[in-house]
C-alpha cells in the first residue's frame, strides 16, 4: 500500500531507516511508504529503570511499533545496548542530553563533545540520531523574553537553550554538522532534525519563532541529502487540527522530499489524562496529509511517566487512527466492509477475526458469551439486524 497518492504531487525523498550494523528488518521511512509508527521509552533517574523501561520496549515491539526513541538522562546505556542485540526494530536517541552534561558540568569542548557522543552512537549501533542542531543562540535570546504561552516544551531545547545562554555560545551541533554528517554517512545512521524551540501550546502553533527555525531546518536536510545521508524532521506537535495540514503543506514545500514526524500531534491541550485520545485524533489528520512518522503520545504525557499499560493502549489507539487515515487516503475499505458483513450475520467470531486487535476482540466477546446469530445487549430483542431477517421471512 502506497501513501500520499491523494496529496498534490511533491518530490519525497524515502530510505531504509537502519544502522549498517544494526542486524534487524529496518523499516522504509518516507513517501510513498506508509506512516511509521513510534513509541518512547527512556530512564529518567529516581522515576524509572532500565527492566521497566525495557519491559515497555518489548510490549512495544510485540505490537508492532516499528520505531523506539530512547530519552535516557543519564549515563546509563544498560537499555540501549540491551534493545539494540535483542530486539528487532529501528532505535534511536538524543546525544543532546550526553552533549549538555559533557559541556555544561565536565567542562568538555563544544565540538569534541558533539563528536564524540555522535561516534559512540554510530558505533554502537544506533539507527537515528535526535538532534537540536536548528534552534540558534539568536532563537534562545528571542524565546526568553517572546510572549510565547510556553517559550521551551522540548527537554533536549531547554538543554540546548541552557548551552547557548550560559557558555554564551552558538548551537554545538552547527560547527560540526558537517562532521555529523560523515559519521552517518559511512554508518548508515539517520538524523532525526528535531524541533529545538518548537510550540508546547497549540496557542504557539505557528508562530514567528518556529517558523524560522522550520527554515533552519530545511537548509540542514539540503545539506544532508546532497551528503547522503538520510534524514527526517520532527515537525509538527501541538498544533490547532484545522493548522495540521498547514503544517503538512509547509513540510512538503519547504523540506526538499524529506520525510517528516510528529509527536501525537496535540490539536488540544486541555485533555490531561486523556492525551493519548487527543493525539490519536491528531495523528489520523497528520497521517491523512503526508506526515510519514508518528510517535505515540501516552494518557499522562504532559503528567507522568508512563506504565507499560500506559504504552499498550496508546499504540492501540494510533494503530485505529493510522487505520482510519490509510481508508481516507485509499479508499480500501476490505477489512471494514468484511467486519460489517460479520456484523450483519450477528457472526462474532468473524467479527473478531476482522477486529484491528482481534485479541482483544476475542477475550471481550468470550467474556460475553454470544453465539452466532444472537443479539447484544445494546438493543437486546429490538437489534434491527436480527428483526430485519425476521422481517424478510415474513414474519412479524
């Protein structure tokens, strides 16, 4: 199944998203492949571990999320080493974190650093680098004092912010881009250009700041592409949903054919607790218009850490959005046309089976006990699809 046919035709650049030396599938990143979906996981210390942060990425993969993204804060590389030779689906992290204790609290070198956590990545294995390399010391400056409702939702630009404000100087990653870029090339790593000073309020969307940097963006992703190196950009996240296709429009006019993500995205923000909804919601019109990577937002995003429970029905969620934007782009309305039948014929075990998580399907069903033929409780004796068969036998 291809994606995007329904969009006005744009040049797109797609890629096997892997390591060189990463021994597993991959996964085809871009149009006209369809979207990608990812999950994120990370110790965050006192809050979490390496067994339950990897327990998340194991239900994660067991239910087919192609994409893990690890946030890990500190030092520890007991979960990144322990996915990477165990699990078969595409890592990556964010050397930012590494790259702002190494600067700001042992002292390193700007450059030295950038390069020498970029290289311990690439060797490592990992299949795609997160980095703040759009958001400069300028934005930092404009964004402190900005009106902006939340002037840094990102963790990794705060840090950036941090790096650029108090050693006074420009964005590490700048100066060795190019450097960056001959690591992946020869790895085979991809860069993740993430939104450094992107809105955290759907009251921001839009706004002069991350407008600019979205061009930063664009000159990085010519450089890269004409190094050969695959690259995607973090674009859209807590937007307004009628500004989604805006934000979609602008990524594929502005950044040269490459893929682009997003996180949910958030087209409200009053639904604390609920955030795996309301990013559901925003990932079928991000996937309806071309965006080709869409990370699952969990129930307490904006709250708490969450549980593998929390991770298991987000991913359940998106799947049914990612489903809904896949009819909308193409039409295919097989499975649902075939659970509809079931559905006439009152067949809960073809129901089931048709079911986007037939698992799940399967237990409720036993638990209720139907047999073939009966009526749900819903409407009980008055269900219209038994009285219709009743209706054209001539009956009452």
């Amino acid at each position: 199944m291809t994606f995007g046919d329904h969009l006005p035709p744009s040049h797109s650049v797609s890629y096997l998203m892997k390591n060189d030396s990463h021994a597993i599938t991959g996964v085809m990143m871009g149009r006209p492949h369809p979207p990608v979906l990812g999950v994120i996981i990370g110790i965050t210390p006192g809050a979490t571990d390496s067994e339950t942060e990897y327990a998340k990425a194991e239900r994660a993969h067991a239910l087919g999320v192609h994409t893990l993204t690890d946030l890990t804060t500190n030092d520890d590389t007991r979960l990144r080493k322990r996915v990477l030779e165990s699990l078969d689906i595409v890592f990556g992290t964010v050397p930012t974190y590494e790259i702002h204790r190494r600067i700001l609290r042992q002292c390193e070198d700007a450059k030295s650093a950038v390069m020498r956590v970029i290289e311990g990545l690439a060797r490592d294995g990992v299949d795609f680098a997160v980095i703040h390399a759009s958001g400069s010391r300028g934005m930092a400056q404009r964004v402190r004092d900005s009106a902006r409702v939340i002037p840094v939702t990102s963790r990794g630009g705060a840090m950036m912010a941090e790096v650029e404000l108090r050693a006074h100087r420009e964005n590490p990653y700048v100066e060795s881009f190019d450097d960056i870029l001959a690591v992946c090339r020869s790895s085979g790593m991809a860069l993740s250009l993430a939104g450094t000073y992107r809105p955290g309020s759907i009251a921001d969307a839009m706004d002069e700041t991350h407008l600019e940097e979205v061009g930063i963006q664009a000159e990085l992703v010519r450089r890269a592409q004409e190094a050969g190196v695959k690259v995607s950009v973090e674009l859209v996240n807590h937007v307004p949903l009628n500004l989604i296709p805006v934000y979609c429009d602008l990524g594929r006019s502005q950044l040269h054919g490459a893929p682009f993500g997003a996180l949910g995205p958030t087209p409200t923000d009053i639904g604390i607790g609920y955030d795996d909804v309301v990013g559901a919601i925003g990932a079928t019109t991000a996937a309806q218009h071309g965006t080709s990577w869409i990370t699952c937002v969990t129930a307490g995003e904006h709250c708490h850490l969450p549980s593998v429970d929390d991770i298991t029905q987000a991913v359940k969620y998106f799947q049914i959005a990612l489903h809904a934007a896949a009819v909308s782009c193409h039409g295919d309305l097989s499975q649902d046309a075939k659970l509809s039948e079931a559905r006439n014929r009152n067949d809960w075990a073809a129901m089931a089976h048709h079911a986007i998580h037939r698992d799940d399907a399967v237990a409720l069903l036993d638990r209720l006990g139907y047999h073939e033929g009966q009526a749900c409780t819903m409407c009980s004796g008055a269900c219209p699809l038994v009285r219709r068969k009743v209706a054209l036998k001539g009956g009452v």
